[in-house]
C-alpha cells in the first residue's frame, strides 16, 4: 500500500501553503488548486468504503458556483452526506504536506480500525464543468492506490449519485443503480400521480425550463421521453451555448430576484430554474405589470407540506408531519404553517445536513432552504402504515385514493438529498392534482419583504451564535442592538450570523413593510459603528459603501412602487439616514447606483 500511494501521490502533489476545509459542500474552490485534493479524496473514500463494508460516492462538481471552479464531495451508503468526523478525516488529509500523507492516511486507518483486507466500492460521478475529467481521474488513481473497485457513471447530477449509492446499498430496494432505473422509477410515479389530475391542458402542462447550461439541462432531455408528454418542458440555457451558471440558474434567479438570461418568460407563465448540478429548484413567473414573482424553497416546502397534510387527514393516517426550517425562512412562511395549517415547525442550523437529521426525527419531515435545496423523508414506520393501508381490502375508497397518492409521492421523491427534477416533478404533480395555477400557490401567502447581505470581516469566529443561529452571544452588546431595532416594527425580525466556510458575515432583515426593512438596514450602519461590535469588521467604509450600496439598490427597486412615493417623506427613514456619519458615502452610493 505505502508504495503505490507514495508513487500515485507524487502524480498529484500539493500545493505548499494551501489549506482547504471540508464543508458542507465538501471542498470547493478554483479547479487548479483540486487536484491533489482529487486524489487524496479518492484515498479517503476507499477507508470509509472498507470500513462500512458498503459502496461510497464521490461526485465532482462545485454546484452552483462558476464555471472555473469545481469541488467534491464524498456521499455516505444510504444517500447521505458524509459524517462529521469523516469530514474532519478529509481536511486532515487535503491539508497534509506531501510527505506526511502516509502519516495521517494510518492515523486515519488506526483511529477506526479499518481492516485493510476489506474490499471497496466507489461510484464516481461529475457534472459538466471543463475540469471534471481530469480530476475524476485523480479520483480514480487514488481508489486503485488502495486496491479500491470504481464504477464512473460519468455526467451524471449530484442527486442522481446520491440515488445510485443508496440503490446499491439496499441491495436494489430503493431501485435500479442506474441512470434508466433513476429515470423509470420516477417517470412511472409521476404518471400515476398524474392519472388524478383531471383534464390539464397543454397551456398548464407547459412549463418553462432553466438548466442553467449545466449537468441538469443534458439530463431532463435524456428524461423527457418517459414522461409520455404529461409534462411539456420548454428548455432554455441547455448548455448548447452560455457558461455554467453565469446569468442563470437557481441561485442567481434567487439572489437578483430576477429571469435568468435567455429565457423568454411570458406573462404568466411558470417558470423554473436548476442550479449546476441540479439539487437546488426555485419557481417563479412576472404578472402582467411586469413584476417578478419568486417562489422559493419556503414556498415549495409550503405547497408540500399542505398536499401531505390533506393526504393523511383524508387517509385517516395518524403520522407527525414537520416543516425544518432555518433562520433564513420568511416569517410569513412560518406563521402560515404553525397558525393556518396546524403543521408543526422545527427551525434548525444552515446547512443541509442539519435540515436532513432534524427532519429524520419526524414520520414525514419536509425540509427546503430559502435556496431551493431540500426533499421530503419518510420514516420507515410511515412508509410500512401507508403501504399495509394500500393492500387492506377494508379500506375504502376515499381512503385508498388517498394512500395510494401518498405511495407514488413516495416514490416520486428522492429521499436521499434535495433533487431538482424530482422536485419539479413532485411540484408538477401537486400543482395538478390540486388543479392550482402558479398564482394559486403564490397567494397562499405574502413574503415579508427581507433582504440578506455579505460583509467581509477579518475573522468571522468572533461572532458567535446561539438558537438554530437566530442570536448571537459575541460580541458583546450586538444582540440587545439588534433587539432594540426589532421591537420597533411590527412582524420584524432580524439576525446576524458567521459564515461557516468563509470569513464573512451575513446580515438578515425582515419587516411588514419595504420601507421599515430598508429603515433596518440603514440603522444596522449604527450598531456596526459601536466600537465594540465594529472592531470585527476589515475595513469601516468598506462595509459602509458595501451596506449603503444594497440599501440603495432596494430604493431603487422601489421606484416604480407606490411605496417609493413615501420613502423620502418617511421621518425615521431620513432620520437613520441623517444618523448615519457617513452621508458623503451615501450620497456617493446613490450617484453610483443611479
């Protein structure tokens, strides 16, 4: 072993100095920095292969981020993301110098007595990123270092990797380890949820596609024959032409609050957007004044949670259903659950798997970050009570409509991470069943109006946070500031939180109306001006010219509202503003903007 891996390992040296950690979404940075990483993640995936005796994934993609970076990401046997200790067994790894890495490889095979006899099993899997096949194959060197056995699925998206590993390791239960078997068994579930629609026309069968010029795109093509013309998708950002992620997909219709490029949205018409390796999906569509309407991962979660709901009182099913929620959900989304749908609310830490344990906890817990990224988990005892109802002759007609439409939801879902087509797909379906429009679902309720910024700071660990990240402890003075701002309008809400992969803060405000949230914005230049909470921050009229900047941009969104009309007439808006020391910056800002 320690000659092989020496020699391979000199193919893919380290880079001296550099240091990556393993995060949620694994590592992810520029892909000429990732192939040792490649390499060393190929080593570590063969250990955690042998020591769990199952097969392990790792997929090759940076998701939503450009084109020129790229990243992985190691997929635990049931379709899970990796554990936390084994995420700290992949910084260790990443970051050991070229001639340590044997060193820390056995600190790793000692710490969990991995028997080295053991056989491995890794699939491989990457998106469509110029880079991927090259460090595919660094992955691929370091599993054969260790005597490991691959399949490479090639292109294939994250959430298609994440089904293969689990369909191995239930020995066939959750379905066929292919891509067909992925397309088969979710294609048949949405024709059997689609039998319960009645009489769709084309004009609401057609939906209106983004692929984001990623792995997605090339994969709904391939799908579409099976769906046997249920669902009419209109393609844009294929691939064919256009970068990776650049002025499209989920999360920059997300983050602009705006149609991606390319896309020719008429009034009305529903629309979607994947990101790059197609595990994120937001909804939206422009009304016939021209405005955007977005509906995000809270508004999916919503329609979700509400058809589950209906289907188990109808069935007569008694099982806990629980929305996971994090700080970042929309107020509205919050209290339209816990006070109109009855449907309990857990609100949890950012991060996927944070929402995916939490939501493990319940018989049907539903999951979506504000980013579109989530799915829904059925605990195994929820699954035997629906299945024992479908074959019980006693039960009747109301009941079995009911459970049967429960069991191809089941089906349907891709219960082992957030998938974009099979939540399009689930979408679809309800939106159908329920015979509902876009609109329809828009309407269930308002989003408060919120904005979330970025602020660069020297070292974000020392601001710290407590309550699922809703308050923070450090330092010193920065919540009861934050308190104080809150209590003085209705329905708002706000918070402050370190990053976890990088040295910025992210700032979160919400209130009943435009006007207040921008209010709030302007007085967090204030709070950051207090000597003992302003210490953390880099640069004083960066962060000033970065926050005036944003809050600016949202008066200007204003403009065409009749809102804007009593923004500058508003007396605490030109009184934070008059508060603020750096009104020469503002005034800088608006010239810039305009």
């Amino acid at each position: 072993m320690n000659q092989e891996v020496s020699q391979k390992s000199k193919l893919h040296p380290k880079p001296e100095g550099l240091a990556l950690q393993y995060g949620t979404a694994g590592f992810r940075t520029h892909a000429k920095h990732l192939d040792h990483i490649m390499f060393r993640m190929g080593l570590l995936a063969t250990l955690r292969s042998k020591k769990t005796k199952s097969t392990i994934g790792v997929m090759v993609t940076a998701s939503h981020n450009p084109e020129e970076d790229n990243g992985v990401k190691l997929i635990d046997p049931m379709g899970e993301m990796v554990t936390a200790v084994w995420e700290g067994y992949a910084t260790q790894l990443a970051n050991a110098e070229q001639d340590s890495l044997l060193k820390e490889l056995k600190d790793v095979i000692e710490k969990e007595d991995i028997d080295m006899s053991e056989p491995a099993s890794i699939y491989i899997g990457k998106d469509t990123r110029p880079s991927g096949a090259s460090l595919s194959r660094a992955v691929l060197d370091g599993v054969s270092s260790l005597g490991g056995k691959t399949h490479d699925y090639g292109l294939v998206t994250t959430p298609q990797l994440h089904y293969m590993v689990c369909c191995c390791n239930t020995h066939g239960c959750y379905g066929s380890p292919t891509v067909e078997g992925y397309y088969q068994k979710l294609s048949q579930a949405f024709l059997q949820l689609s039998q319960n629609a009645s009489n769709c026309t084309d004009d609401q069968k057609r939906l209106l596609v983004d692929g984001a010029n990623g792995i997605g795109a090339l994969k709904m093509t391939e799908m579409e024959p099976f769906l046997c013309s249920k669902l009419h998708m209109v393609l844009s950002n294929d691939s064919s032409s256009g970068k990776l992620n650049h002025m499209c997909g989920a999360d920059y219709v997300k983050v602009q609050q705006n149609a991606p490029q390319g896309m020719n949205m008429g009034v009305g018409e529903r629309c979607c957007s994947f990101d790059g390796d197609a595990d994120r999906i937001v909804y939206y569509y422009t009304d016939s004044k021209g405005c955007f309407h977005l509906l995000d991962g809270d508004k999916i979660a919503t329609l979700i949670s509400t058809y589950l709901k209906e289907l188990l009182t109808q069935a007569g099913l008694n099982l806990q259903i629980a929305v996971v929620q994090t700080a970042y959900a929309n107020g509205s989304s919050t209290r339209y659950l816990e006070d109109v749908m009855k449907v309990a609310v857990c609100c949890t830490k950012t991060g996927v798997k944070h929402l995916h344990h939490a939501a493990q906890e319940y018989d049907i817990g539903v999951y979506f970050e504000a980013n579109g990224h989530g799915t829904v988990l059925f605990s195994k005892a929820a699954q035997k009570q629906i299945q024992e109802l479908v074959k019980d002759p006693k039960t009747n007609d109301e009941r079995k409509r009911a459970v049967r439409l429960l069991e191809s939801t089941i089906n349907l879902i891709n219960q082992t991470v957030g998938d974009a087509i099979s939540d399009m797909l689930v979408i679809e379906a309800v939106l159908a069943i329920r015979g509902m429009s876009v609109q329809d679902w828009d309407a269930i309720y308002t989003d408060l109006p919120n904005r979330q910024l970025k602020v660069t700071v020297s070292d974000r660990r020392v601001i710290d946070t407590t309550d699922a990240e809703r308050r923070a402890v450090t330092p010193e003075g920065l919540q009861d500031a934050i308190d104080s701002l809150v209590k003085k309008y209705k329905t708002a809400r706000s918070f402050v939180r370190p990053s976890g992969t990088e040295d910025v803060v992210r700032v979160y405000a919400e209130a009943d109306t435009q006007v207040h949230m921008i209010i709030m914005l302007i007085i967090y230049l204030n709070i950051f001006n207090c000597k003992c909470i302003f210490s953390v921050f880099m640069c004083r009229k960066t962060l000033i010219v970065w926050l005036m900047r944003s809050v600016w941009l949202c008066i200007v969104s204003l403009e065409e509202s009749e809102m804007s009309q009593n923004l500058y007439t508003n007396q605490e808006f030109m009184q934070a503003v008059s508060l603020n020391p750096s009104s020469e910056i503002y005034e800088y800002c608006k010239c810039t903007v305009d």
